[in-house]
C-alpha cells in the first residue's frame, strides 16, 4: 500500500473486511447471518453493525460473498486476476491502483500504465503474489478518464505546438496540431482538452479550448487554478439571462402563504465585506419569559426551481468558491447579492427555523417552514463583537462599516447581549458532549487596487462569530433530527463526521509529544476533551499552526450522505445544512426535501440523492483544494517582496527531499531542499521526523525553529523555496 494511502484510507474498514473473511473461510461451506459475522468479531454497537451491513452487501455486489438464502452470507473462492480500481500516479510516475474491497492497493510501474492518467477508472490484471510481497500489476484497460482537460503552457513549433501541463502527475506532453492552436502563441497558459491518444502516438493529440494568458500574470494564474479542479469563473450566457428575467418581486399571494415575520426584530450579523447575507436573526421577548429567535435563511428554493437550466448550474457547481481574491458564486448575481440577499430594510422570503429557548437555552418548542422578514439592521461581527464587549449600541467610527459613529436601539443591544449568553450556554453544552473546538488561524490578505498583497492578517474568532455559528448550528441540527426521528424513514442529505482514524491519532500524539502534549486514550469522551485541552494549550505558541493543521488532518472527513452516522466533531448524532442555500447546494436541497415532508410528501429515491451527495461532496473538496492553492499563489506573491530577510520559521514538515518551513509572522511556508543545506551530507530519518547530518549528527526535525530567507519564487508553479540560515537560538 503506498504511503500516502495509509495516511488516509479507513483502518476500520479494512480491519472490518478482514474479519468478516476471517469467519467465512474459516468454515468455507457454511454460511452465517451478518448478527452471528459481528458477534465473532466483537462488534456491538449500532455504527458498526451498519458499517457490516453496508460491507457485505459491497462484497456481494463485487462477487467476493455468495448471498445463498437471503441475509446468510458465505465466502467464494476467487480466481480473478482482472479488477476494477483507481488510478494513484506518485510523484516518481509510478502507480498504485485502488480497488474498493481489496485491503492492498496494487502498484503498476510507469511501464505498465497503458496511457492511464491519475484519477482515471481502469482495469488492472494483478499477477500471483510472490513471497509475501506487495500486490503488482499492469493497467490492461482506461475504462474512464477521470478529466480530459488541462492547464498547461503552448511550446510553439514550426507547424504544430506540444502543451507542457501544470499538473506534475501528467507525464506526458499534449500534441496540437496547427488547426487546433486556434489564437494561442508561444508560452501562452492554456486550457487544452484531449481528444485522442492514437495507437501508435508518443503523446495524445489535443484541442485548445482557452487561453488563459502570459504565465505570472495575476488573472492568468486565478483562472487557472479554478481551470485545474474544472472550476468554472463565468456563467453560461444563457444561465445569466434565466437569472435576470425571474421575477423577484415580493408578492401579496405569495406573503399570505407563509408565517409572516416582518414586524419582529430582526437583524444580520456578517464579515464587513460581504456582500450576500443568507442568514438573519430575529429575537422576541414572550410573555411567559421565554425567547422566540428565528434562525431565517435565504429562500433560494422558491427562485432556483428543479428541471431548470439555474437549478442544473446551480448543482453542477454545487459550492461557491472563495478565492483570495474573489468568490466564484454557485448562483448568479441578481439571485447571491439582491434577491436572495437579506439586506436590511428589503422585504425577503426566507425558510425559517424558530425555536422558544428559556434563560438556560433549553428549547420549549419548535418551527419549521417558509417566512418573509424584513431586516431591521446589518452588523458586521466586529459591531457586534463591540456591543458583546462593552454593553453599548454607540458604535464608534472606527468600528462603524458606515464610515462614521452611530447608535442602534437599546432593543437590539439587549437581544444581541441575551442571544451571546445564550450561545455560550450552547456551546458550552457541546464541549461538555465531546465537541471539538476546531479554531485554526485562517490566513488573510491586505490587497490594493492591482489584487497586489500589502499585507497578511489572521482572521480569528470573537464572541460575534460564535454567536452566529452556534444559532446556525441548532438550526442545522434540530432540522436534521427533525427529519431523522421520523418513522417509517424518510430520505434526507446529512452532513456526516466519522470517529477519527486511532493510528492518525496514536501519529499525532508522537508528533505533539515532542511539544510536551499528550492524548488520553482511554474512551471517546477522553479522546475528545484531550484533543480540545490540546488546542487551548497549543493558542499562541510556535506550534500552534502546526498542530492545529495536524489534528484536523488525524479527523474524518465530513461528507453528504442520506446515510445517517452522526456528526464526530460537533457531537452531534443528527446534523445536516441548512443555513447556506446561496453558497452550497446541499441546503437547496435540504429546504425541498424539509418543504416536501412539511407538506405531507412522500419519501423519495435515496439513491438519487445519494448520487447528490457524492457529487457536493466531490466539489467541496475541488473547491477547498483552489482556495488552498489561491493562498499559496498570494503567498509566494507576497514573498517575492521580501528577498532580502530572514525570516523566524517552524519546520513544519520533513521528507527524503528536505524540510518545509512555516514563517510564524506570515504562514507562509516553503521548502529548504536537502542538497541546499551546506556543511554536511543529510539523510532523512522518518521514525523521528528529522534529517540527521550524516558526519555532524546535527538534526533538524519536525517542530524546531529555524531562521530561513527566500531563495527563489515561482507563481506558475506555486513553489517558494527557501536558503536554511540555521536553528534559532
């Protein structure tokens, strides 16, 4: 298996899939129930006897067990070489082949790739195992192309051009013919589409469908990091004139079919510079003492309608894109700034979550459905934050997003001073529940008129933001358990958090030892509360970016599912979302779903909407994979400014090619190769995360401060490289 899937496939799984193979062939002729399956291997709680379920029914499909009566399983003796798999190019060229139901991902050298490129579905022949070694083969069929598109730069010949691409997995220039370089010239970035790979071609032949632009230059090196991950930067002309001529008037007949919200306190509470507020507050005193607060979200469903050309946009996108410089939304403007907008004194439509809270932020009762408010005011969280900390609405001027002081009503500071208490209570509860305070310092930039970075600054979480976030949440959850509690079991999208992988958790607590921390791993309760006191510990230290990075990568990923295991990191067992129709496709369809229930409907398809799912999941993390790369692009931007000074880093990462170093002052990291240190011969030492002088015996190793300087910078490339001066101190 190679390193980097060790690093992320599910030990559970794999364990789980030996076990049952365990108890089938041990007796090869009987057959066993999936309750006798998990009584012999120990599993007990309800998560993993859904996980066994779901296996068998895997290995069924992929003729690994025989269903002989229904729900009695036995083995079948497999003789089949040829499989099915996905394609895992290294850096080296190689290839590991990663076939569902099989524990050892498969290597394929270079030799035997068969014109497969990474991500591509293939079919892999596996030759006979050979003392022990690990599994090989050769691809002998590309069954699918995972993409067909790529960035890369036009070296121009005399009547035909090569595409050199930016994607260091491809290992192969493009061939363009002279009628298909269209108006691209000599260094150009491009956008190039694969038409053919001939038989007998040294290189596959392909079409330029874009030129992005000269290499280095800002827009040309944006679009091409959205042009990488197959993220659009427009709409389709014809999608922009959908969106433009809905009618998004506030309709009489359209106000009397839903709770009417327009006299009760409202009020949004966002960054100062956003510009689509999908969410509003509102807060009312009753009689009994109580709080009614209505969480109210954008009604993006009632303008962005299913079978339309908006609706497929909307969901072949799934995800807005926040680039450092821009977002790339999932909708249309007309729908994302102005009628899906909550702007304060604009009527809107808005599918609400209203909850009755006493003073311990217990819920009396609950509400769900379609709404028009009216938004009393717009907060930017550092307003909010100044009314939190010092009980006043006289908000100065040079906290005002106004330009000048003003005043808000006393109701609006007393609502934004109960609903903080009241968050603090919630979110108090979670941590006492095993939630994880994931706080990570999210990097930020100063840019001028030339999209030039003048500075860096580190968002952080006040009080404001988490009032917000912990109103979102109870809306988020208590609409899941809402749909979830319900019998016979109904169809619907959940935001899923699986437990943590243990052998990433027993990695993390080697690495976080050398900093005098350590993990209780005595329960899950334990696991939780270590990790939360790890985080509070590591706040304003050295370390902190470091170990902040490596126990969000120990977690489960979070995906979309209509298969409910709860969420690990929030703790909760119900959770879905709900609160973002404008910037994420799930909640458009967690809004239909929640509106077609409320209206008695019938439970729909799961597996359409499992299929959904996967695919938000999938560009989630395309999107979350651009914006990381648009802020190594700033990043090494920045730098370019900063040749000439040493610089205080943490070594931040160690490989057999050498050290990556993060810059405490400015995040920014990058690599210090192994054959530029001077004065000794280093070897890479993996069981201690260091390189080790080979004459001097001299380390340095994860963790350790070092004094670096910028030794070159390349924005096509995204590499900034680093001359190591020494350790610090």
């Amino acid at each position: 298996m190679s390193k980097k899937k060790k690093k992320t496939r599910n030990h559970r799984k794999n364990e789980l899939t030996k076990g049952i193979f365990t108890v089938l062939e041990k007796e090869p002729k009987k057959s066993f129930t999936y309750k006798q399956i998990a009584s012999r291997i120990g599993v007990t709680d309800a998560h993993e006897r859904n996980e066994l379920i779901k296996k068998l029914s895997q290995l069924k499909e992929s003729k690994r067990v025989l269903e002989e009566t229904r729900g009695h399983y036995r083995a079948i003796a497999s003789t089949k070489k040829y499989h099915t798999g996905t394609v895992d190019i290294t850096g080296r060229g190689n290839a590991y082949i990663i076939v569902d139901g099989m524990d050892d991902d498969v290597f394929v050298p270079f030799n035997k790739l068969r014109k497969a490129f990474h991500k591509d579905t293939v079919e892999v022949y596996i030759f006979p195992r050979r003392n022990g070694k690990k599994l090989e083969g050769e691809i002998t069929k590309v069954i699918e192309r995972k993409k067909n598109k790529f960035v890369g730069i036009v070296d121009m010949q005399k009547t035909f051009a090569f595409v050199r691409t930016s994607d260091f997995r491809m290992y192969t220039d493009i061939f363009i013919s002279k009628e298909n370089i269209g108006s691209a010239t000599d260094g150009d970035k491009v956008i190039v589409e694969i038409t053919e790979w001939p038989e007998n071609a040294d290189s596959p032949f392909g079409t330029i469908t874009d030129v992005l632009g000269r290499p280095g230059e800002h827009q040309t090196e944006i679009h091409s990091i959205l042009a990488e991950y197959g993220l659009p930067y427009e709409f389709p002309t014809e999608v922009e004139h959908y969106a433009n001529t809905l009618d998004t008037s506030i309709k009489a007949q359209e106000i009397a079919k839903r709770r009417d919200m327009r006299d009760v306190l409202t009020f949004t509470i966002d960054p100062k510079d956003a510009k689509d507020f999908d969410d509003a507050l509102s807060f009312k005193l009753l009689d009994n003492g109580s709080y009614e607060i209505g969480i109210h979200i954008a009604d993006v469903s009632h303008y962005v309608q299913s079978d339309t050309i908006l609706d497929d946009e909307a969901y072949n996108r799934a995800t807005s894109v926040y680039l450092v410089d821009r977002v790339v939304p999932m909708l249309p403007e007309v729908l994302s700034n102005n009628a899906c907008s909550l702007r304060p004194n604009e009527e809107k439509y808005t599918f609400s979550a209203i909850f009755e809270l006493d003073a311990n932020a217990i819920i009396k009762n609950q509400w769900f459905g379609r709404t028009v408010i009216n938004s009393n005011e717009r907060f930017a969280y550092e307003e909010a934050q100044y009314i939190i900390e010092n009980g006043t609405g006289d908000i100065p001027a040079d906290i005002s997003i106004r330009g000048d002081a003003y005043s808000v009503s006393n109701k609006v500071v007393e609502a934004t001073l109960i609903l903080d208490k009241l968050a603090k209570i919630m979110r108090s509860k979670r941590m006492r529940q095993g939630a994880i305070s994931f706080d990570k310092v999210e990097v930020r930039f100063n840019l001028n008129e030339k999209n030039e970075p003048e500075s860096v600054y580190f968002k952080e979480a006040k009080d404001a933001n988490k009032l917000i976030e912990e109103f979102m949440l109870l809306a988020n959850r208590k609409v899941a358990e809402f749909i979830g509690k319900q019998k016979p079991k109904k169809t619907f999208v959940y935001r899923i958090h699986d437990d943590p992988d243990e052998d990433k958790l027993l990695a993390l607590n080697g690495i976080i030892s050398r900093f005098g921390h350590t993990l209780n791993f005595k329960d899950k309760n334990s696991i939780s509360a270590s990790l939360n006191q790890l985080l509070e510990d590591v706040k304003g230290k050295k370390e902190q970016n470091l170990v902040d990075t490596l126990a969000i990568r120990s977690m489960s990923k979070a995906i979309y599912t209509v298969d409910n295991i709860g969420h690990y990191g929030l703790a909760f067992d119900y959770y879905s979302h709900f609160t973002s129709p404008i910037r994420r496709y799930p909640d458009v369809m967690v809004h239909r779903l929640l509106q077609h229930y409320l209206e008695g409907g019938k439970s729909p398809q799961s597996e359409i909407y499992e299929d959904k799912c996967k695919h938000a999941s999938n560009m989630e993390n395309l999107a979350a994979n651009a914006e990381r790369d648009s802020i190594k692009y700033m990043q090494i931007k920045f730098m370019q400014d900063h040749q000439d000074r040493e610089f205080i880093g943490v070594i931040s990462g160690v490989t057999e090619w050498g050290i990556y170093v993060e810059i405490i002052e400015n995040k920014c990291e990058g690599m210090v190769r192994i054959r530029d240190i001077k004065g000794d011969y280093y070897i890479f030492d993996e069981k201690q995360y260091a390189i080790v002088g080979e004459r001097t015996g001299k380390t340095y190793q994860l963790g350790d401060e070092v004094v670096v300087m910028v030794k070159s910078t390349d924005l096509v490339k995204r590499h900034l490289d680093f001359s190591l001066i020494g350790k610090n101190g």
